[in-house]
C-alpha cells in the first residue's frame, strides 16, 4: 500500500533546508522503505517538485495552474513510502485546480498526507524579498513588484496567497481534515526548534544521524536588498544587477518600522481568527501566531539618511565602473590605455585585411579592385529585392 507524503509549504519556512536533505538522504530513505519524488522542467533529477505549478502573470493579473505533464511523469508511487515537496504549490488558488491534484493522487496512490507550514504573514513576505531581487526570474518577483522597501506596499490580489483560512480550506476540501497537518512555522513550535527535524517527525521517518541543523538560503543584507529592488524595478538586470549586487554592502538587516508590519499584519487579522477556530494546535491550542512585534524597530531601515543614501550611490558607481573595465577587458583593452598583445588600437578594429574587403586598401583593396562597387551594389540590390 503506497502512502503519499506532499509537502505544499509555505514559501521560508524552511522547505529549502527539508529538501537538501531529502536529497542528501537518498539511501537512508531507500532503507527505510522511502522515496523522494523529485524532477525538474526537463524531467532530471531536481532538489524539489516545483514545476508541478505553473505561475503565469503578474500583480492582480498573477496566476497559479497545475501543470498537468509533470503531475502525470512525477506523481507515481515508486515505495510504500514517498515524499513530494513542492513550495510553488502554495502558489494555487483554485479550488479546482486542487482538485484536480487530489483526484491525480487518489487514484494512485491508497493514502496520503499533507504537510503545510504557516508562517505570520509579516515576517514571510519580508523574507521573501530575497526571491523578488534574484537574478533568476522567480514568480515572487511578479506577485509582489518591486517597491523599494522592506514590506511590499499591500495590494487586493494579496488575498491569494496570505488569505490562509481561505487557502487551506480548499485543500481540506479537496483531501479531507483527517488527511491534512499544519504545522506553525515558529521556533518553539517546531521539534528541537529546527524544521528539518519536525518535518522528518511528521513523515514517520528518522532524521539522518550525524546532520547537523541545515539553513539554506540566508538573508541578504540591507543596502543589497534595496538597490537590488530599485535596480529591478527600473528593468535592470542580467550582468548589471549582478555588478550592484556584487558591489552594494550586505551588511545590516532590512527591517519594517514596527506600525509598518502590524499594519500589513491586520490584512489579515479577520483571516487569522478564521484559522484559529478551524485548526489546532498539538496540544489542542487554538492555531495562532505570535503577537510579538519587538523584532522590528519603531523607525525602518528601509529609510535611508542621506549619508547612507551617498554610500549608496558611490557603491552603484564602484560596481558600474567594475563592469565597465570587465567590459573592455573582453573587447581586448587592458583599461586606462593599456592595450593586450597583439591587439589593434580602437580606430582600427573592425577593419578587414588586404583582400578581404574594402577595408584593406592597396592593390586587393576596394580602389584597386575592378568591379568591386558595381558588385557590392549588385548585391545590395538583391537583398532588397528579396
């Protein structure tokens, strides 16, 4: 009898460092009977299932689908035990789409479970800014936009993905309660504190001895963050976001003023009361987020002064100007003047040799070859007579 673990989530809670070692534990998992269910866009072998949900849009436009092709290769019992993880599915807000994720495992597999972290929503969406500044296109970045402060200012569509009580309902509907576990995404709630040892408690399966507490995907500083936001929103990207990422400090933390993240909180205050009467706690405790807000300060360090604001800017030159010699370095100047062996001055690349066009000059040059403008103009003629 196959039993289906699917991991849904949500996005920083952890799913990076469960899924690291997921892989890493290969063989332990094979041992105990298990198999970790992964693949990629190209049907390799990945650290997630993430392309079982497919995102398309952006801001109020933004979407989340089912893609069918990979469900239907991925989702297949390979043990009496396996896992699929895959965060992006917390990115569906569809009932039916749900359903049709439910019907695909129900029909091949005899059980299954789902295992949802919820972390307060204040302190996910400020943790997500690392995946809206990536240099990887990532759905994070077309939900949110890239507004250069520490919380993404709220918009209406934010529903689909904060609105919990209204998320996990659809996914109660589509498994049933008894199928479902959600977990708060909080240190003292989780075993020992780490979520890699209370997702593996959950499972049913032992965590790998001798590993020690794994965190992936670390913060990015505050000056990193917020000219990385201005860079992108100013449709910068490629080998320039990488030179101002690379140049801005990565020191100090991108924190909310205090009233900022209790405003952007009490969206979904009415949500949240929604959720504590539907779901509990292991000890029978309604499911409720802390109230603590002493991890923010009462002014942001979103707000710049104007020393840090220069700093700022001397620092987005540095990185310029670093891009720019790699730049001429690669067109064979050395910078400053200097010229790499064997490389021709600026007002001559470009120019062809004796022979080989009318660039050479001489005898074998265009002056001294017959015929050689009626051609080129022959040839012109002919391209545009195309």
């Amino acid at each position: 009898m196959a039993h289906l673990i699917l991991h849904i989530g949500s996005h920083k809670t952890g799913t990076s460092s469960i899924q690291y070692v997921l892989t890493r534990s290969a063989e332990a998992l094979e041992k105990a009977g298990a198999s970790y269910l992964q693949t990629n866009a190209l049907g390799k072998q990945a650290a997630n299932a993430n392309t079982l949900a497919r995102m398309k849009g952006k801001g109020a436009a933004f979407t989340s689908t089912l893609s069918d092709d990979v469900a239907d290769a991925l989702i297949r019992p390979e043990a009496k035990l396996n896992i699929l993880s895959s965060e992006n599915l917390f990115w569906l807000h569809d009932a039916g789409e749900i359903a049709r994720l439910a019907k695909l495992i129900q029909l091949r597999f005899e059980s299954v479970s789902v295992i949802a972290y919820l972390r307060r929503q204040d302190m996910l969406a400020l943790s997500h800014r690392k995946q809206v500044i990536s240099p990887i296109p990532r759905p994070a970045a077309r939900f949110y936009g890239y507004q250069m402060s520490a919380l993404p200012e709220h918009q209406p569509h934010f529903h689909t993905y904060f609105d919990y009580h209204a998320k996990l309902e659809m996914w109660r509907e589509a498994f049933g309660t008894e199928n479902m576990q959600v977990a708060l995404f909080q240190r003292e709630a989780l075993k020992n504190g780490d979520s890699v040892a209370d997702f593996f408690a959950r499972a049913g399966l032992q965590p790998p001895r001798g590993e020690e507490p794994v965190r992936r995907n670390t913060a990015v500083g505050r000056e990193r963050t917020l000219l990385a936001l201005a860079a992108k929103a100013a449709g910068i990207g490629g080998d320039a976001l990488k030179a101002i990422r690379r140049a801005a400090s990565d020191e100090g933390k991108l924190l909310p003023a205090r009233a900022d993240a209790q405003a952007f909180l009490a969206n979904w205050a009415d949500s949240n009361a929604r959720l504590a009467q539907a779901w509990k706690l292991p000890d029978g405790s309604p499911f409720a987020f802390s109230d603590d807000f002493s991890m923010y300060p009462e002014v942001g360090t979103d707000v710049w002064s104007d020393a840090e604001a220069r700093e700022a800017i001397g620092h987005i030159m540095t990185g310029a100007a670093a891009m720019q010699m790699r730049k001429d370095k690669r067109k064979g100047g050395g910078g400053k003047g200097e010229l790499r062996a064997g490389a021709k001055p600026q007002g001559q690349r470009g120019r062809k040799g004796p022979g080989k066009g009318h660039g050479g000059g001489g005898a074998h040059g265009a002056a001294g070859k017959p015929g050689f403008r009626k051609r080129k103009v022959n040839r012109r003629a002919r391209k545009l007579s195309d």
